[in-house]
C-alpha cells in the first residue's frame, strides 16, 4: 500500500529555473524511504510542498489516500516532521519543550513519559535543552514529532551535523520506530551510506528530477548490472575468439566483458582453462553503490 505519493509535482519561482520537476514518489506503508540527492538538488522544497509550506504550480499530493490540497486538517493529525534543526525552547527543559508541543498536538499528558523513553532522553527530561548536545537536541526534536502518534514521519537531513555517535543512534533510533511500532518515515539525506545502512526504499533526486526510485534490492541489482569483469590471459586474441560472442574488448591490457554472476566467472574460466589458455586473473571491478550515485547525479 502507498502512503504517499506525488504526481507530475513541480515548483518554481521562476518557470525558466524550475526547483522541482515532474516528480513522482511511491512511498510504501512501513517502509523507511531515503530521499538521497546532492545539496540543492530539491529535497527540502519537496518535503515543503508535502507539508504544505509551499504551494505546487502543478501536479499533486496524496498521503492517506486523500489529496492534499483538500484535506489537510486530517492528514496533518496524522503526521510527523521534523525539518533541519529542530525549533525548541533553549531556555526550558526537555519535558518542558514537550508540554508546550503537547498542548498545539491536543495530545494527552502522559505521552511525554512515552516518547522520552521511545527517544532514550527519560534521565534528560529536566536539563534544559540549550545543555543538550547536537545529538540530544535532534532526538528531542523527534521527540516532538512523535507525540501525537503519528502513522507517518517525515525527517530533513536528520543526522546533519551529527558526529559518527549521533548518526548511529539516530539511525538505529529510526529502525527501531519502524520496526516496532510499524511508523513510515521519509528521511531525506545526501549521505548515501546512511541510507544504505537504515532505509528499505529509495528516491534519488538531482537537479529537481527524480533519477531512480525502488527498493535497495533493486538499486542494489543496477549495480550489479554495471559491475566488469576483467580476465588476463597469456593469448588475448584466442580469449576473444573463443569469447566472440560475449562483447569482450580489451581495456588498459585486459579483456573486459559484462559482468553477470559469479557462476559466469566460473564458467567462463573452465571454458578458457580447457582451451589451453593460461587465466592469470579474474577481477570483478565496477560501479558500487557510491559510484552509481555519482555517475547519476553526474
């Protein structure tokens, strides 16, 4: 099921220098979808537009199954967001932050306690927030976000700024929301190993055009259909004779081909060692994942 999704979306201040540009986003129930693209590439204005802070010149939202536009009191009670830093009280406590967020979410008192433990910030809930480090202050930010138990959370650059620590416990904190009480998030980042590491689904924008969108399995499938494989022989020549049909060429002294499975690399070594050349190498080299990312936004 789809819990959000945009069609033909766009924005622009000016028609000639578009921000946005025909986007279509799948967002799965359950899943942790990475919004992965480059600074300026139009995530944030996207995540704007979803929540409403910025009108579309065309195309449309829908989250819930309802169009945006005209239902937005009873989308929003269902959403969570949290976009850049998160906008607290520095003067007041955690627990205080959250008693004055509770009052504008109508949410009952005793959720406080629930989403400080949810976020790990019980023992903090009396410090002030100025006192907390980059890392609490996001966590307390997400607190907010949570309060009205939302089925949907939408999260900006949620580690920006954080060191490896704080990246970690954000990104361990956001599965186990997701796997424990089955939250959707969208978190949009232009750290690719992050959401490697935390997201079951993927989006990539560059340039305000959505260049890929799938699962990590599938992304994860295009790299492979990128990936060489480079063989060195003592008789390149009889190699491509016995391998014609292959598409091998030779590169930098080595025949390349396609690279397709580790029984092809098996397969064609016999196929080799039985026609009497010599295989002195098999290297499966190409792009990973980092490297497809930025042959994309390239």
């Amino acid at each position: 099921m789809v819990i959000l999704q945009t069609q033909q979306l766009e924005f622009y201040f000016r028609r000639d220098q578009p921000i946005v540009k025909n986007v279509y986003l799948n967002v799965p129930q359950g899943s942790i979808f990475g919004f992965l693209g480059p600074n300026g590439a139009g995530k944030t204005t996207t995540i704007r537009l979803m929540l409403g802070l910025l009108r579309a010149k065309s195309g449309n939202i829908e989250i819930f199954g309802q169009e945006l536009e005209s239902n937005r009191s009873a989308i929003f009670q269902k959403i969570g967001s949290l976009i850049e830093s998160p906008s607290l009280y520095l003067h007041l406590t955690g627990k205080q932050n959250l008693e004055i967020a509770r009052h504008y979410t109508r949410t009952p008192a005793f959720r406080i306690a629930e989403v400080l433990t949810l976020v790990g910030l019980e023992q903090a809930a009396n410090k002030k927030a100025g006192a907390y480090s980059l890392g609490m202050k996001q966590r307390l930010g997400l607190a907010i976000a949570l309060l009205h138990q939302p089925e949907l959370v939408i999260l900006d650059e949620p580690t920006n700024g954080l060191d490896p620590g704080g990246i970690i416990e954000m990104r361990e904190l956001i599965k186990q929301l997701n796997r424990d009480l089955g939250i959707t998030f969208f978190v949009s980042s232009h750290l690719l190993a992050e959401v490697e590491r935390m997201c079951t689904h993927v989006g990539i924008i560059h340039q305000g055009s959505l260049l890929f969108q799938g699962s990590i399995q599938e992304l994860k499938s295009a790299q492979m259909q990128q990936r060489t494989l480079y063989i060195d022989t003592n008789d390149h020549k009889k190699a491509q004779a016995i391998l014609m049909d292959l598409r091998t060429q030779v590169v930098e002294g080595k025949l390349t081909l396609p690279f397709e499975s580790k029984a092809q690399v098996a397969a064609l070594n016999q196929l080799l060692v039985t026609a009497g050349i010599e295989v002195y190498e098999l290297n499966v080299q190409g792009a990973d994942l980092e490297e497809m990312f930025l042959h994309m936004t390239r």
